[in-house]
C-alpha cells in the first residue's frame, strides 16, 4: 500500500467512481454553465457580491508561455492545459492517459511546481511558465536526469517517462541533495505499467550521489 | 552455404553484453512519437457512444441533433436498432468534429433507447448441479461468438471439437463475414460436423467442459499418507496500457487507407482492416513509431479502429483520431480471464506427489473461455480435472502475457504450497523432491532453485508457517516456478548496404518496449563488425516487410533470425566484392572492429567505408527471412524454466501486505542484450508485484458494469511499493547454445503465487484469492483464529 499513511504530495480527491463526473468535468461543465450568456469573450458578473469573470460559451482568446515562447490561441474555456499543449500546440511529450490527476503522465512544470497539465484548464494557466519535457536537452545533449534514465534502463514503452523526468526534475530543483529515499517518495505521484520503477530507483541514485 | 549459426562466445562483442535501449533517448526527451501523438493536417476528433447496459436490445437510434451540430463531419452507428449489446461500454454510435469538445457535445445529443435484459458479470464458483456439458453450436451461437469476438483460435477449437446444429449455407458465411468472421472461422464452419440439434437445450451461462482423467485418482487418493485441499485464484484484471487502445486513419484518396495505429501487430492490421471498409489490404499503409504498452491486448484492429476509418471516409478523407477514453480502457479494452479452483493433493508422507483433483471455473467474458494448464509444470501422475466456464457479460477477454499461465501457477502452486505446510516440510525441499515430473527442464529448475535459495538467502531464513512473527509483523518465503515455449515467429528483413558505408535495415515489426530495436541493431551491428549507430533501422510500417505480431514471445527469436540471415547474406555479397582489392578469397574475409579484413594476415585490410566504395555505385541489398529452413541452423528455440521467491512482511493488524523481496532466476537462450533482458524480468516482477496485490476489475452485479474504470480505484504498483529485486539470467553452456528464446512471458507468471504463498508462509494461513489486499487477509486471519 504505496502511502496511504503518509502525508501526500497532493491531497487525492473523495470517491467519485460512481457519480461518473470529475472534478474537472464539474470544471468543464461550470464553465459551460454559462451558456446562457450569448456574447463571446469576458463578462463579469456578481457572485455573493463579488465580481468574477465568465469566459465563454464558444472559443476564446488564450495565451500561454511554453517553454519560454509565447502562444496565442483561440479555445473554449473547458479545454484542459494538457489538450491544449497536446493538439493545439503539438507539445506532445506530456501524455493524456488517465485525464484525471492519478497517474503523472502528463506532469509539467508550473511556476517551479510539478503540475498534472489534465487537471488544469488552459485559461488558468495563463501568465504562468509552463514548462515541458521538450524544453530540458541542452542542444543534441540529454539533461543530465535524463541521461541518468538512460544510463539505467528506466524505459521500457516509454510513455510514462516524459512524466517522470519531469516529476524528477521538478523534485530535484527544489530538492538538489535528496536521498535516493526521498525520491522515491517524489515520484510517488506518477505511475508506470511495464515496471520501470527499478531502473527509475537506479537512476534516483545515481542522480543523489551526484547531487544532480 | 555461409554459416548463419550465432558467433561462439569467445567471437561476440555485442551479443550477450549489456546494450543501452537505442531508444531511450527519445523516449526520456519526449521525441518518441506514439499513435495518441500523431496529428494529421486538419485532424477531426471522434468519440464512441457505449452502451451503458451490460445486455440490453437496441431498440432505437437518433442522430439526427447530433449530425445537425455545426462542427461535426460524421455519424456512423456501429451496432444497429435491433442487435443484443452484450457488455456495457460497447460501441453504438460514432461520431467525429472538429475539435473534442463538440464531439463531447455531440455525443450527447445522441439518442439510443435499450430495452435492457438480464445479464450475469459475477464469477463466483457455480452453484452445484447447474451448467451444461458442451454441445454444438447453433446459429445463434455462431453469431453471437462472432458478434462478440471470440478468439479464432479458441473459436476453431470448439467447432472442431463440437459441430454445430444448424445447415451452415453460403449466405450464413457471407453474412457471418459480413460481421467480421475471418476465412479460418469460416472454413471451420465450413468443415464442422452436423449433429441434430437438442430439444430444450437450453443457453446456461455456465459451461462445464468434459472431464478430464489420467492414471487412477480414485486408487492414488485412497493409498495416499497425506491429503490437502484448499481454494485459490486470481480474478479478471486490466492491461491498463498506459497509451489507450485506438488510431487515427484517414483516407489520402477513395481507394487508400492510411492508418496510425497502437498495435502489436503492425502488419497483421490491413488483413484485418480490408474487408469491414471493404478495400483491398494492398491498399491499407498502418504506420506505429512507437507503442504505449500492449500486453497482449493489442493485436486486432477493433471496431473503434473501423469506425475511425469510416468516419474519415464520410469526412472526405480527413483524419479522424479515436482513441480511447481511460474508462473505457479499463472496461472495454482488455481483460485477463480469472481462474478459481478447489484442489485437493495427495502425496505420500516423504513428499512425493501423487495425485490431484481440481473443480476450477472462471470466465474470460461472453466467450466463457478455458480451463488454465493445471496442474502447471509438474505433470501429477494421477489427475481429475473437471472445468465450468462462465459466459459473462463483461466484455472479451484479451491475451495478458502469458495467457493461462499466472493463474495455473497461482492454483498449483499454491495447492502445492499448503500440502508442504501440511506435511510440515520446507516448499523447497518438496519442489526439488517431485522435480522428476516436471519434464525436460527438470534439471534446469535444479540448478535454478539452487541459485534462487542462495539468493534470497532461503535457508537461513524460512521458518515454518506463522512461526515468523514480532509484534504485529509476520514475516514469509514463497516460491513458484514456471514455463514458457517461445520460438521465432516468422519475420522478413530487408537489408542494404550503401556504396558509401551506410546501412539500412527496415521489418515490419513493432518495439513494445521490450527493446526489439536495439537486438536487431545489436544482431546486425555484431555480423558486420560496425558499430550500433553506424546502422540505420526502420520498424514499425507496412510499407517494410512483413513480420508477425509481437505476442508469446516470439518476437526476439523471429526478428533476430531474420536480421542475423539478411546481415550474413549482406556481409558475403559485400566480400565477394572487395575480395579481389585485398588478394584474396571471399571466404578468407572477416569484418571486424569496423574493418574488413584476411583474417589470418590482418594487416591486408580495408576501412569498412573503404569496403563498401568498391561496391561501385550498386548497393547490396538482400532479404533474410525466418523461419528459413535453406539457411540452417533453426537461430531459435523453445522451452524455458523459471524459478521466483519471494519475501513479504504483513502487518497482521492491519491486514498490509508489503513485498520486501523478489528474486528471479531465468533462462531464455541465447540473451542478445543482457540489459534489456534483465529489464523485461524486473518488469515483470513489478508487474507481478502489482496484479499480486492490488488489481482486479471490480463488477457491479446489480448494474453490471466495472465499478473501478480509472487509475485511483484500479491501482497500480507504485514506485515506493517495489522492493529490492534481484535478477539472475542463467547463461553459458547448456543456455547461450540453444538459440534465441523469447522472454516477455515467462517471468511475469510466477509473481503471484510466489508472493501469495510467502504470505501464507508468514500469516500462518492461505489467502484464497489474489490480490491479497487488507481485507481478504484480514478475513483469513480471522478464519484462522475462528477455527
């Protein structure tokens, strides 16, 4: 049983396998909500006396700062930052697998943090840096988290992997001497299905050792 | 005839070392491109509306809100008012637009009116004296296999073994076609025998196939010292690819289908694709770069697949993308049959095994499916062997790595495991006692139960059940063995050199992870004495030649055979041209270290560049294939043993299983890279670790549908659950001489029982079922303690 008695990176959500709607369906749906209101773009209303913005219904004017370069798009509200990276901007190295903030496949970096790009709408990652597995090799050579992954057959499919280097990266920025142990217990946020954990374990040491 | 055998060890500078996977650059910098990555010009995005019945009749379909949405391009029902949907989350309708939201929204202006019927998603044991010995097939029946995509195979079997009851005529097989039956199917049908059909024969969920005796169980058990009877089982899990099941396909023009798709079976998909979209396989091109994971789930194109290619063709050709929901990966997408068995075993009082009885069941989805290999690896002289197959409206079930086998191993070993307790005795000593009937391998187990022990340091630390235990921690030792066949399957491998030194290899083969590209560079790169980058490889396209689908194991041996073939032959023409510049014989002639040389004079050499220039201005290029009986030796084999302990601890208060240890012994051949073939066994382990304590498909019986489709309630291993695991590959004489054998079965069967028995080891008493989760330990306890 992974952690269930430690305190978690992240706070996991309450049960919702039977009611059918997640947490970012329901922010999907709120944000639909609103299709009351004809006009595109911004409107502010009053909510229990304070003003908030409403975007949509139909597409609106997004821009992101992605690995340092700015994009302007044209998308719904609903559509997540992961969709948007994905089929929008063709960054494909974050991976759509369970859409749902259980898996770490689709990790990026915001504003320093690891983020799941599925559990957050594009519209609210705007004014941020964003940034993805794309952006870590420095010209043709691997960073050197990366090369520790390949030094240690930390791969196999390889569609989880994206997810951990960014999860390593992110883990290991803040925490530059951490324990093999310790990072083990930063990557707990991520899965993989072929059982590259063993290989992930190497590279953690071998990154701790040299205080990567 | 050139030799074409493997280079002995002293001659290897790359086979049997450890390579780094080629790919792994890509795949850690997010270069690696998978199916759910591509994106066609003007790509449109589709969405599958399932049914939310486990069985119900389609009694109306609307679409017409649906295609009316400005943004959407194409509806298409794919199961017709009228068709008995047999699982929930089947497919309906689809549909495609312009971006997914619309296709979201479309999807539920969709109408469908069921009328719902009964259904059965439990395999709980059958209740005494229900089920029906195996008869014919009617037509019904026949469809319905079709319809709900029995395994050819299996399908072939049965109407071989059984007939059917009906006059199977010519519109029958045309219209069966028409469903997606496949020519073997029909030839079947053709040849199956006829037999009256049955007054009242009824359509019992339960099937029970004919029992099955050897030697004299009645007698064995009667003289038997010892008897130990218990149940064990494993229930129906996922593969949960982390890359969802679909495609994106889209028509460059009316007569050609373009498909990317995630597949293990790249050139096994436009046969399969041609006749439900009604184009010539000729015409249908699958490209993968890369696979998001497989496990056996990933061979046939399915009907979301045809689906996808018909909503392109509406479209006017545009791509349309469908790939799978997580959701309906996890209830649609793939599902290992659960197996359940109670055993009893007989033995005599020093050990020796002597007979067996087994009542299992299980179900493998509407199909029912079969009974596992029991007892597995030791061939009991004395057997009854009786199985009930449930037909459950779970959706088919898919080949998981090696099909049957975790679950055979799980019961036998775990029966085996109770009746060395019963006899007080150490699992291992009664292993090695009854190896003399476990067959060929018998001598491979010895030497590999010898090497486990030392490993996990067995000896020194089993103790007999429950007598492991401070505070609330129990501590235990378990250990299974297994089987495996493997063999090449049949693969082609086009081969060029270039006048300028440059080497292409293109197959049509597919890297699932298990580092097939890297054992073809290693293979070519090891006959022609160049390095792995000077060697360009091209996979994953039917535009290469053909090779089978990665599935049983049979890739490795298939893949290299065909390379190793192709890069003598390659080699041998490039000799009989540089031959002359260096005075002397094509066969005088060695290429190594990236020079071609006499090899008994190495100073008349040339560069490898320098070689390939006096090719003039023709490249080589040749076709090796496997098998190819012209150009001996067979490079493979079949046949492989293993060997897996395992050291748990379990909070006895709580009911926490944790894996301390796992160790892995294995043969598989001839080991190509030692690196990736240690990989694929730590995987395996993890895999093992995982299904062992954590996976099952949970059903609602009531609803009927799975009640975990998603990764927080269908849990998977995580990287702080794996323990320390110690891999051995058993090489050298009497492996490395035996030919390639592939390993992405066999170690991944032993894990289950292996740590199900070492946790019985350490509570002191049998956790029936896997995975062994708080609860179900917590409830043996507390058997244990009532008893």
């Amino acid at each position: 049983m992974r952690d269930d008695h430690l305190p978690k990176k992240k706070p996991r959500k309450k049960a919702e396998a039977n009611s059918g709607v997640s947490r970012r369906d329901f922010l999907k749906i709120s944000s639909i909500s609103a299709a009351a209101m004809p006009v595109l773009g911004t409107k502010v209303v009053h909510a229990a006396g304070t003003p908030v913005k409403v975007y949509g219904p139909g597409k609106v004017p997004i821009e992101l700062t992605v690995n340092s370069r700015k994009y302007a798009l044209q998308l719904e509200p609903r559509v997540t930052l992961l969709d948007a990276l994905r089929d929008q901007l063709d960054i494909t190295g974050a991976k759509r697998v369970c859409d749902r903030a259980e898996c770490g496949s689709c990790t990026v970096i915001i504003d320093g943090k690891a983020v799941y790009a599925c559990s957050l709408l594009a519209i609210e990652a705007q004014g941020k840096s964003i940034t993805t597995v794309e952006s870590f090799m420095d010209g043709d050579k691997l960073h050197p988290i990366q090369q520790a992954l390949v030094n240690n057959d930390a791969s196999q499919c390889g569609f989880c992997t994206p997810g951990f280097v960014v999860a390593l990266k992110a883990f290991l920025d803040k925490h530059p001497n951490a324990t093999p142990e310790q990072i083990r217990r930063g990557l707990s946020g991520n899965l993989c299905r072929c059982g590259t954990y063993h290989g992930l374990q190497l590279a953690a040491a071998e990154l701790a050792q040299k205080g990567a | 005839m050139p030799d074409y055998g493997w280079p002995d060890g002293e001659h290897r500078t790359l086979i049997g070392k450890r390579i780094t996977r080629v790919d792994a650059p890509y795949k850690v910098s997010g270069r690696a491109k998978y199916t759910y990555d591509y994106h066609g010009k003007n790509l449109l995005f589709g969405k599958m509306v399932r049914s939310p019945y486990a069985r119900a009749k389609i009694v109306s379909i609307d679409i017409s809100a649906a295609e009316k949405l400005p943004g959407v391009k194409a509806v298409e029902i794919m199961q017709k008012p009228g068709t008995v949907v047999q699982w929930a989350g089947d497919d309906i309708v689809a549909l495609a637009a312009v971006d997914e939201a619309t296709a979201e929204d479309a999807a539920r202006l969709i109408r469908i009116d069921y009328q719902p019927m009964p259904h059965l998603v439990s395999d709980a044991e059958p209740p005494a004296g229900v089920g029906e010995e195996a008869g014919p097939m009617g037509e019904d029946d026949v469809w319905d296999a079709v319809d709900n995509q029995m395994p050819d195979r299996q399908f072939i079997q049965y109407l071989a073994d059984h007939g059917v009851s009906f006059r199977v005529d010519e519109d029958t097989l045309n219209g069966l076609k028409g469903d997606g039956a496949s020519d073997a199917v029909l030839d079947a049908l053709r040849k199956a025998q006829y037999h009256e059909p049955v007054a009242g024969a009824g359509h019992s969920a339960y099937q029970k196939a004919a029992a099955q005796t050897a030697g004299d169980p009645d007698k064995a058990f009667s003289e038997a010292e010892v008897i130990s009877e218990g149940v064990y089982g494993i229930p129906l899990i996922a593969h949960c690819c982390l890359e969802p099941h679909g495609s994106t396909s889209e028509w460059p023009d009316k007569d050609h289908l373009f498909t990317h798709i995630s597949t293990q079976n790249v050139s096994g998909i436009p046969g399969q694709m041609a006749d439900p979209l009604g184009v010539q396989a000729a015409n249908v091109r699958v490209h993968q770069d890369n696979i998001g994971g497989g496990f056996g789930s990933k061979f046939a194109a399915d009907r979301w697949d045809i689906a996808a290619a018909r909503l392109s063709r509406k479209a006017g050709g545009l791509p349309v993308r469908m790939m799978l929901e997580r959701n309906s990966e996890l209830e649609v997408a793939g599902a290992r049959p659960s197996a359940y068995a109670r055993v009893k075993v007989g033995a005599k009082k020093d050990g020796t095994i002597t007979a067996w009885q087994s009542r299992s069941w299980g179900t493998g989805g509407p199909a029912g499916g079969s009974m596992p290999p029991i007892p597995y690896v030791f061939n009991i002289p004395n057997q009854r062997k009786e199985h009930t197959a449930i037909r459950t409206n779970i959706g088919p079930a898919r080949a998981w790595r090696a099909p049957n086998h975790p679950q055979a191993a799980a019961i036998t070993m775990g029966a085996l495991d109770d009746l060395a307790a019963r006899l007080n005795m150490d699992p291992l000593e009664l292993w090695l006692k009854n190896l003399e009937i476990t067959g060929p391998r018998r001598d491979v187990y010895r030497e590999e139960l010898g090497i486990a022990a030392e490993l996990m340091n067995w000896k020194e630390k089993w103790r007999g059940r429950g007598q492991d235990v401070s505070g609330v921690t129990a501590h235990g030792l378990g250990l299974s063995i297994h089987t495996w066949g493997g063999r090449g399957h049949e693969s082609d491998c086009d081969f060029t050199v270039h006048p300028d030194g440059s080497v292409e290899i293109k197959l049509g083969t597919q890297d699932l992870g298990t580092g097939t590209r890297t054992v073809i560079l290693a293979v070519a790169a090891e006959t022609l004495g160049i390095p792995i980058d000077a060697i360009q490889l091209h996979i994953g396209d039917t535009l290469y030649p053909p090779s089978g689908g990665s599935g049983g194991s049979t890739t490795v041996g298939g893949v290299s055979s065909s390379t190793r073939r192709a890069a003598v032959d390659a080699r041998d023409a490039l000799f009989a041209k540089v031959a002359p510049s260096l005075n002397a014989q094509p066969a005088e002639l060695e290429s190594v270290n990236g020079t071609v040389r006499v090899k008994n004079d190495p100073n008349r050499s040339l560069s490898w560049k320098q070689a390939c220039s006096k090719l003039g201005a023709v490249t080589v290029t040749v076709r090796g294939k496997n098998p190819d009986k012209s150009k001996p030796p067979d490079l493979t084999n079949s046949g492989v043993g293993g060997v897996q302990m395992a050291e748990v601890e379990v909070d006895m208060e709580t009911g926490v299983v944790k894996v301390k240890k796992m160790v892995a012994v294995q043969d598989c051949g001839l080991i190509i890279d030692m690196k990736t073939a240690e990989g694929q066994v730590y995987g395996a382990l993890i895999m093992g670790i995982s299904y062992s304590l954590y996976e099952e498909k949970i059903f609602d019986n009531i609803g009927g549908r799975m009640l975990n489709p998603n990764m927080e309630f269908y849990r998977l291993a995580g990287i702080e659950d794996i323990p320390e695991l110690v891999v051995h590959m058993m090489t050298g004489k009497g492996y490395d001489d035996r030919g390639v054998i592939g390993l992405g079965e066999p170690p991944v069967i032993s894990p289950g029982a292996a740590i199900a028995n070492a946790v019985a080891n350490a509570i002191g008493v049998r956790v029936p079922f896997l995975p062994l989760t708080p609860d179900r330990v917590l409830a043996a306890l507390g058997q244990k303690a009532g008893a």
